[in-house]
C-alpha cells in the first residue's frame, strides 16, 4: 500500500498537510506487508524440467524485488543498485521451462546449479521467472575471469550471448572476497571450456573453486537454487522457506575415508546451504560409523552404532544427522577406512 502514498493532494502545497483517515489505513497496511513480504514464495518442483510458482486469485504470490540474500548476514539482502524495492503479485502460478531457452542465462549446461529468480521490468506489475548459473572461479589475469564448472573439475563456457551481463554486477560466494561486488564490464560467448567474465575495480583475491554469481541488471529476487544433474534434469526437492529436502537422496561418498577429509558438496548441497542434513548407513553387517569436523582436526559429531540383525531399507542400521556447512560447501569427514558405508545428503537449509 506504500505505493499509494503519497497521496495527490500532498504535493499542492506548503506548510503542513491534511492526513486523511484513508492515509493512516494505507499507512498501516504497508507496516503490515512489510513483514508478509520479507519471505519469498516457496519455489515447487513440477518435473524433470520445470519449477514453478505456485497462486491462486485467492492466494497471491507476492514477491518484493529486494535483490539477493547476503552471503554474511542471514536475512539481510544485496541488490547490486540494481532492484527498484517494489513488490510484484501474481494471481495465478508462473512456471520455469528448461525446455525453453528465454528462460535461463546462458546454454543449458548438466551438473550445474542454478539460482532461480524473480524477475520484473519497471512498469511491470507481475514476475515471471529466470535462472542464472552459479559458477566458480579457476584463474584471472588482471580483471578478466576465467570461470570453472560446478563440480571444480574443469574449466566452462556457458554460452551467454556476448556481452549479455555487461553493466550487471557480480557476487563472490566464498573464500577471501565473499560479500564482494564488482560490475561487469564484459563476457565471452564461449560455450565450451574458455568462459570469461570481466569486471572493473579493484582486483578481487580469488582462489581455484570460489563460489561467484551474477546479480542481473534488471528488478529481481532470489526464490532458490535447484540442480539440474548429470542426465540434464532437474533433481527433485521440496522446498519450505529456508529448508529443502531432495525427494531422492543424493550421496555424498561411499566405503572408507582414511583420516580427515574435505569433501565438496557441490553436487549434493548448494554453495549457500549454511547447515547439511544427512544420513549415515551401514551395508553387510558392518558398523555404522561417521565422524564430522569444522576445522579436520577434532570431531563436532561422531556417529556409530551397531549393525541389525537384518536388512532394512536396503541397508544394515542407519542414523540421521545435521551439520554446518563450510566457507566454500565443504564438509570434514572420516570413517577410519570403515568399509561398506555410505553417506547421503537429505537436505540443506539456507
């Protein structure tokens, strides 16, 4: 209702000004959305291809355009200079079809996450929906960014049109320039493994495998992240504000680790997943056993239990668990070289 203020009659005088009754009315119902409007519509998955938004003319999806959650602060959001503050409200459900290119920046690529957006031009009253591709850093040479896959195995092109996210502003993830912002002066077309984004100011200190994302130069929100896996579909999840559960539990590892070991979750949990939920199980009769570190000397969690007598579920014993998230989606485990066990991610929470 704040954009009904102020009212016409406000700006035809001087001096001091008749509030109406009307005017405190509109006055306390924008008091009122502000707080309706500090969460998001939950993002639903629809099928292997699509996710949408669901609404109703008597249940709105009403989305204000406040940008991007902070990767320092919990709750507090960054727009790049780049959101107008309006809400947007939809009275029936909008739908992302990776079917359709005009839907995404960029070529579709497999293995790869994608932060899904609320997107609106000014004179726009309704969003619709668009997906940027999270991507990773593997080298620079002065401002000129050569980008990484999601698994951080391999070099990326992700086939933007040339100079697309020019004049948009890019976000650091992790590592020692997380909460950074540099505007984009420049981007290749490469679809193959030479991509490249180039950005003015001050040079960022980045390192192989940090987390980046671009912030685009239009009005919009962050509704989620989804993953689109390595057969190009979109791995199912359910999505209730900041907790997501996968409907198919991803696996993290399988058999031994011997001593402390780094894992990147990046193709079971994404880079703004702050806490991990999992599942630890034994196979054959062996023990259930799963130590968790923040720092890999010292364990936080230590998971062990003896094995049932039979199977259940496919697995002999298995114990559920939660726990935070590393800078940059790592997570410290061992199992002292234990066969037969593996580990899957649940879920996350943002």
């Amino acid at each position: 209702m704040l954009v009904d203020i102020p009212q016409g009659k406000w700006g035809s005088g001087t001096g001091r000004q008749v509030i109406l009754k009307g005017d405190f009315t509109k006055i306390e119902t924008a008091v009122v959305e502000g707080f309706e409007l500090s969460h998001a519509p939950d993002l639903e998955y629809v099928n292997e291809g699509q996710v949408r938004i669901n609404a109703t003319a008597d249940c709105r999806a009403r989305v204000m355009m406040c940008g991007f959650p902070s990767p320092l602060h919990r709750g507090l959001y960054v727009d790049g200079g780049l959101s107008d503050g309006a809400y947007r409200e939809n009275a029936g459900p909008v739908t992302m079809d990776f079917a359709s290119s005009t839907t995404y920046w960029g070529q579709e690529k497999s293995q790869q996450w994608y932060a899904v957006y609320a997107v609106a031009g000014s004179g726009e009253t309704t969003f619709t929906l668009k997906a940027m591709p999270v991507m990773r850093f593997t080298s620079q040479a002065a401002q000129v960014i050569t980008l990484r896959n999601n698994a951080n195995d391999g070099n990326i092109g992700y086939g933007f049109l040339t100079d697309e996210l020019a004049n948009a502003q890019l976000l650091v993830l992790s590592g020692a320039a997380k909460g950074l912002i540099r505007p984009i002066s420049a981007n290749n077309n490469d679809n193959d493994t030479g991509g490249t984004i180039t950005y003015t100011g001050s040079v960022l200190t980045l390192s192989a495998g940090d987390w980046l994302l671009v912030l685009p130069q239009i009005n919009f929100r962050y509704l989620g992240l989804v993953f689109n896996d390595a057969a190009s579909n979109l791995a199912s999840f359910i999505k209730v504000g900041a907790r997501v559960a996968w409907n198919v539990p991803r696996e993290i590892f399988t058999g031994g680790l011997s001593g402390w070991t780094s894992l990147d979750l990046a193709a079971v949990a994404p880079p703004l997943a702050r806490r991990l939920d999992g599942k630890a199980a034994a196979l054959n009769g062996y023990d259930v056993k799963l130590a968790i570190s923040t720092d890999g000397l010292q364990a936080t969690q230590v998971i062990h239990a003896s094995p049932p007598a039979v199977d259940f579920q496919g697995v002999r014993g298995a114990i559920p668990f939660a726990c935070q998230v590393l800078d940059g989606n790592r997570v410290w485990f061992t199992n002292d070289n234990t066969a037969n066990q593996i580990v899957h991610a649940l879920g996350w929470e943002e």
